[in-house]
C-alpha cells in the first residue's frame, strides 16, 4: 500500500468543517485544534495553517527557526475577508509560505507553482526545490527554469561545481507537467569511454562479449521524463553523434543493430566547462553544442550571490540535524558574517559540507559559534574576520555583535556592555551591578538563540520558568516581544 504524503493543519482554534476527511484521499491528515498552534512534527510534508487576522500568532514566528524549508500552506476561508497589503505582508514574513483557499479541493503534494503568467518562482517554491532565490541573479535563473519546464525544450545548465546544477534540472522537471514520470542523471564524466554509448543508448543481446540480454539503456528508461546529463563536455565524439540523433529525430538505436527505438523525453545537460572553448578546441561538436544551448542557464557562483548564504546556512542547519537525528541547533549571529565574507571556491556543495561538519562535532553543544567553522578560513589561507562591532562577553559567553541579524527578519536584541569586578575607589551599587549582569548575560543568551527562551534558560543553566520570572523582574518582556520562543 502507498503510503501517503503527510499534512498537519494548525486551525488556530478554527472550525474545519470536516475538510480534513475530504482530503485523505491524497493525505494523511493531522490537525491540531488549539487556539495556539504547536509546532509540527518533524517528519510531516505539508503544514497548514488557518491564516486570520492582521498579525499571525507570536507563536508561529517564535517555530519559524526551527521549520527550515517545510513547505507551509496559509489557507484562507473562501468567506474571509480579504486581508489588506500589510497584513498580507506580516503573515508572509513566516518563511516558506504559499497562500490557498480551505476548501473541498486538497492541497496537492509538493507545493509544485500551478501553471500561470507568473514568470518567477516564489520564495515558498524555491525553498521547496532546496533553493534559495533572494538575490537578482537567481531569480533570473528560477525565472528560465520555469519557463522551460513548461516546455520540452532541452535546457543547457552552466556554471561552477557545486552551483547546484542538479537541483535545478530536478526542479525544472518537478515543476514541468511530466513530473510523475522518471528522472533519470547520468554523470558523463564517472563512466569509461567504452562503455558510456552502452550505458546511454542500451544494446542488443550479443552485441558484445557479455552482452547476455538486451538492455534499454537510460534514454529509455527517462521515456515520458527527464534525462539529465551531467559533465556532458567530456562525452568522447563517437557518443556526440549518437546523442544528437537522439535530439534530432527523437530515437535511439541500440549497439548491436536492431530497429531505432522512438523516444520521448526531456534533455538537460550541465557542463563546469566553457562548452564553447572546446567546440573551437575540436574536442565537442559545433552542430550538438547548437542543440544543446536551446535554453542556456547559468548558474552564478556562491560568491556571486552573499546575500543567500544564511538563508542556505539555516536550511542546511536545520535538515543535517534531523538527517543526523540531532536536536536542531542555533548559528550564532557572529557566524554569518564570517559565512559571507569566504570565497567558497566549492560553492553551496562546500557550504553544505561545512555546516554538516560543525554539526557533528560540535558535540551537545546548542550553539555553533565563530570557531566551529574556523577550519574554513584556515583551509582558505584567510583569518575569521572580525565583526565591524561586538561587546566584550561576560566570562564563559561567545561575543555577540552589536546588531546581530535575526532569521525573523528583524534584528536580534542588544546586550548592554558587559562589566569588570574591579571596584571603583568610589565604590558602586551591588545590587544593581548584579542586577545589570543578569541582564546583560539573559539578552546575550536570547541573541544567541534567536530570541528562544527555553535554551537561552538552558545556556544560563536556569528553568524556563526561572528565567522568565527574571525576565519580568528585569523588565524585558517588552523588548523581547519581536523574538523566538519554542518550547
């Protein structure tokens, strides 16, 4: 039996109506009914959360950091009012979100862009693909690939190693109509020449030594989807011929003789080299590099596009703790300055690694800090830079920069300068020393944690409720109203 995907709905204290029978033929359906939404589980596809109001729920931006890329769904009753452009604005600030209507038809799988004049993926859409398009040069390339998946047109992807090539030819064919059907990758360069046309094309029974049946080769089995060749510049000349019959006349014909077999699938190929270079270099023919270069995309490098590096780091963070079985952990707000200031010659594959790493051994420590990811300046013959502005810690506390970027969008809160124990000779207030410490150390902890109160308490070795009776002592609920908690 299949098993279906898994959708969670928060209603938010809202009546279902009973849609969520209604949508079991395509789901398995939970849903949390309560007036405050509770995170949902971790292995659920599909979250969707009952959209009302001008303001979503301090709840649901204090669990954005711990959702990473999950798909969320914020459905709107068909009789609801329409929300205004800010309030719009506010509930979209969540994250990986798409709005829908609540109704008899079910949300469908994957969050896949309906067909439509949209020319761009959105935000929600692309973290879905595990794609990040906040900078100009990547929306430009989300914007080819969903024009092309519209089509059967054979795409050209260029760029780098470790650019993310392969995701992009996966999510060009899930965004395409023929997404039920095979994608098959074959990396050109990691098969022998002798054996790479066999591979490709298949062959008939006898037409080597041990070709003991026929074999169809991966062309037929992409029939109906994608075919997605990676370093296709280093494919030898006799298989060149081969595959551009296969784009020409929609056929392939097998070694060993036999009748042409007809095809029909989609071509992406992928290159790290300047394809052109080697046509004039005679290595690559002109006439195939022609076919190929239908819809060309480059895909520009990690450098090229700083500004996404958080986004990537925070989704990395948050899928390698659970592919580890880890309890999701915090980035230090000093981080990503030093994520952004590297070269990555490896590109987002390094910055996958490089998170995965700090992950495993940081050990059960909740925080990755500066000196956690400080083999990459090493490897990269760089010293960490150093924050434009940080306060000296309290002792035992990682520096946290003056204004810290935070995940929400808004910017983390400012711990007051921390204090030495020598004694003026004018001698000064114990209590409100002591007093300035406690706050000084319970914002720096918050920083670090994004505003989440249980392991900002964690890190001072306090309770939860410990803390926040501090919290309302020290009056600083009020500045605290922007930020994260999760229990």
């Amino acid at each position: 039996m299949t098993q279906l995907p898994r959708l969670h709905w928060s209603t938010l204290g809202d009546d279902t109506g009973g849609l969520e029978h209604r949508w079991a033929s395509l789901w398995d359906v939970t849903v949390d009914r309560g007036a405050s939404p509770a995170l949902a589980p971790r292995d659920v596809d599909l979250w969707v959360i009952s959209a009302k109001g001008a303001w979503p729920p301090p709840e649901l931006n204090r669990m954005m950091a711990e959702v990473g890329a999950l798909p969320i769904l914020l459905g709107l009753k068909p009789e609801a009012a329409p929300m205004d452009a800010k309030a719009l604005a506010e509930w979209g600030s969540l994250g990986s979100v798409r709005w829908g209507i609540l109704g008899l038809e079910p949300p469908m799988p994957g969050l896949r862009p309906r067909s439509g004049t949209t020319t761009q993926l959105s935000a929600s859409q692309a973290l879905a693909f595990g794609l990040v398009g906040a900078s100009p040069a990547m929306q430009d390339v989300l914007a080819r690939a969903r024009a092309a998946a519209a089509t059967r047109a054979t795409v050209l992807l260029l760029g780098e190693s470790g650019t993310g090539k392969e995701v992009i030819a996966r999510a060009i064919h899930r965004m395409s109509g023929d997404a039920a059907q095979p994608f098959v990758a074959v990396h050109c360069g990691a098969i022998p020449e002798n054996l790479l046309e066999s591979e490709l094309f298949g062959y008939n029974k006898g037409a080597f030594t041990d070709a003991r049946k026929d074999t169809p080769g991966k062309f037929r089995e992409a029939h109906g989807g994608t075919i997605f060749l990676d370093e296709v510049g280093t494919m030898p000349l006799g298989a060149q011929v081969r595959l551009l019959r296969v784009l020409q006349e929609r056929e392939v014909q097998p070694l060993g003789g036999g009748a042409p077999v007809k095809v029909e699938v989609r071509v992406v190929t992928a290159s790290n080299v300047d394809l052109w270079k080697k046509v004039q270099e005679g290595a690559f023919r002109e006439d195939l590099f022609y076919r190929l270069e239908v819809v060309p995309i480059t895909l520009p490098p990690l450098r090229a596009r700083r500004e996404e590096i958080p986004f990537l780091a925070q989704h990395f963070l948050n899928r390698k703790a659970r592919e580890h079985g880890l309890y999701p952990k915090a980035l230090h707000p000093s981080v990503d300055p030093l994520l952004m200031a590297l070269p990555w010659p490896g590109n987002v594959r390094q910055l996958e690694n490089a998170i995965e790493r700090a992950i495993v051994l940081s050990g059960t420590r909740p925080v990755l800090t500066r000196e956690d990811f400080a083999f990459l300046a090493e490897r990269m013959g760089d010293a960490p830079p150093q924050p434009e502005a940080s306060l000296r810690p309290a002792p035992g506390m990682p520096e946290v920069p003056a204004s810290a970027p935070s995940p929400f969008g808004q910017t983390a809160p400012t711990p007051a300068p921390a204090f030495g124990l020598d004694l003026p000779p004018e001698g000064l207030d114990l209590n409100q020393v002591v007093s300035d410490m406690e706050k000084t150390l319970m914002l720096q902890s918050l920083a670090i944690t994004r505003g989440n109160k249980k392991r900002a308490a964690d890190l001072l070795g306090l309770k939860r409720t410990t803390f926040l009776e501090k919290m309302k002592r020290l009056d600083l609920e009020e500045s605290e109203s922007a930020t994260a908690d999760e229990d």
